[in-house]
C-alpha cells in the first residue's frame, strides 16, 4: 500500500497533516477528531440501511448508468456497498459520511482517511461533487493508499509515535500502552510499533490463530495467519522467510492460555547469509487472535 504513495506526495501529505496539527496547538494524543473537523469547518454524518435519509443529499448528484439516483437514497447504499467504500467525502458541502454499521473501532480510521481527502487539494477532482462517480479504477487505488497514508499520519501525530516507541522498551506492553495513549486500535497501533520504532532493527509482527486453540483466530479457510508485517530490517535481511515459516516460531513457543501473554521465548531464524540470529517473542491474545511481535537480539 505504501509504495503506492510517491515520495513527494507523502511529503506533501505530511505538510498538511503537519498543519493540522499546528492549527490544534500540537495538542497531546489522542488526538480528538471532532477538533479537527472543527477546525477545518467539517461536518460529519452516519448513514445506516435503516437510516439512508443522510444518503438524499449526495444521491441527486450522482447518477448510475445515466440515471439520477434522488428519488432513491437507498440505491446510493447499494452503489456504495458495491464499490465497498465505508465512508465519503463531499466537498461542496464540507461533509463527511460514515457507514454506521461498520465496527465502531473502525470508524477513527475511516473518518481519519475522509478528513485526508478533504484536506488533500488534488483528492476533490477525483471525488464526489462532479455528477457522476466514474473513478479509474487506478486513480482510485492511489487515492486510497494516499488517504490511508494520511490517516495514520493524523491518529499517529506524524513522527511523534515513532519517537514515543523509541522511548518505550521493545515489548507487547509497550504496544499496549501506546495504544492507551494514542486512543488507535491495538492492531494499527501493533503494525506501527513494528514498522517505524526502529525499522532498522529486524522485527515483525504477525497475527495468527493460536496455536493451541482452533477456535480463537482460525481464518474461514482454516488458514493459521491472517497479517505478517516486517520493519525495512527484516525484509533486508531475511527475504527468504514468510508468514508460515514466522508461525512456526510462534507455535514452538506459545503455552496454553487462552487470553492475556500466550507467546513468549526466545527462537532463531537463519538469516540470508545463513548466520543464526535469536529473535525474542512476545505474543498477546485478546481472545480473538494472537498478535505476536518478534524482535531479532
Ligand atoms: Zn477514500
């Protein structure tokens, strides 16, 4: 997703985040999104299958195959189901809509990535406001990636996260703790933690089903691994090595318990050269899936 964002576009996006947070008084995390829409005259709505009242106003702008969807805000939930899209941004009217249905912890991301559109200058000729959505299905990707990539820029107060992990020892607790602070999920704040702490280092981090208990993570295919993330470090140093071979350290070494600390020891992975290096693990189950974060010693 990353690499679908160019180099001066991130810088660009940086900038406006930066702003942003300037025009808040660089405020501590977390930060309250409700302030940013504030500040930047935004307002924000939810929409729902029984609710697609919200939906009138942006369906007599849109049409499908030609025709004006105003008399019928309930086909906008279908487009919008249809092009898998939880929220949307409408410029002329400074408006923010989210699909209430989704998980309430998804929502901060979504409403993160709808402020970035409507802060990103070159985002409102791709979106809503013109009278048809017809996206290039590529733009849309770009767009997206870059929506995304400001929304963790946002939530995570740009560099400052990385500097706060940097402060923190390298461990499960200290993901936790930072996810308290910052008010982010635990999964984005996992992922963060791993890729920008220190991405020299090699680490990882996977979530996975536990090892021990079928029922706490297996995917619908029975497939063990759900995420495997890896800081610039490790993808250097160990580009032979994927989610399963990562599992396995993570089966070896996990005990029985089924929620809280359930994966901790210290295993070795070759690495390109063929030299054996230790990583220390620290896995955490919140009775959903393990998250496991590994960090070469
Ligand atoms: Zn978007």
């Amino acid at each position: 997703m990353k690499a679908l964002v160019g180099a001066r576009e991130q810088r660009d996006i940086e900038r406006l985040v930066s702003k942003i947070l300037r025009d808040l008084g660089n405020p501590e995390p977390p930060l309250h999104l409700d302030q940013v829409r504030d500040v930047l005259a935004l307002d924000l709505k939810y929409y729902s299958t029984t609710d697609v009242g919200p939906l009138a106003e942006i369906a007599h702008r849109i049409k499908v195959a030609g025709k004006q969807l105003v008399a019928r805000p309930g086909l906008m939930l279908d487009v919008l189901k249809k092009a898998k899209l939880s929220g949307l941004w409408l410029p002329d009217d400074r408006r923010i809509f989210i699909d209430q249905e989704l998980p309430p912890a998804k929502h901060r991301w979504i409403e993160a990535h709808e402020i970035t559109h409507s802060v990103v200058p070159w985002h409102k000729e791709f979106l809503l406001g013109d009278d048809e959505l017809t996206l290039d299905p590529s733009c849309h990707a770009m767009i997206e990636a870059e929506a995304n990539f400001g929304a963790g820029r946002l939530i995570f107060f740009g560099d400052r996260f990385a500097r706060d992990a940097l402060d923190c020892d390298p461990t499960f607790k200290s993901i936790k703790r930072l996810q308290g602070n910052y008010g982010n999920t635990l999964t984005s704040t996992f992922w963060r933690f791993v890729e920008d702490r220190d991405p020299e280092i090699a680490s990882f981090g996977l979530i996975s089903q536990h090892p021990h208990h079928a029922d706490i993570g297996q995917g619908p295919g029975g497939e063990p691994v759900h995420r495997f993330v890896a800081s610039a470090g490790f993808l250097a140093r160990f580009p032979h090595i994927g989610s399963m071979d990562v599992y396995s350290l993570v089966r070896r070494n996990a005990s029985w318990r089924r929620k809280g600390p359930v994966v901790d020891g210290i295993d070795i992975l070759t690495d390109a050269t063929g030299s054996a290096v230790k990583f220390a693990l620290d896995g955490f189950c919140n009775s959903y899936q393990v998250l496991t974060y590994g960090r070469c010693i």
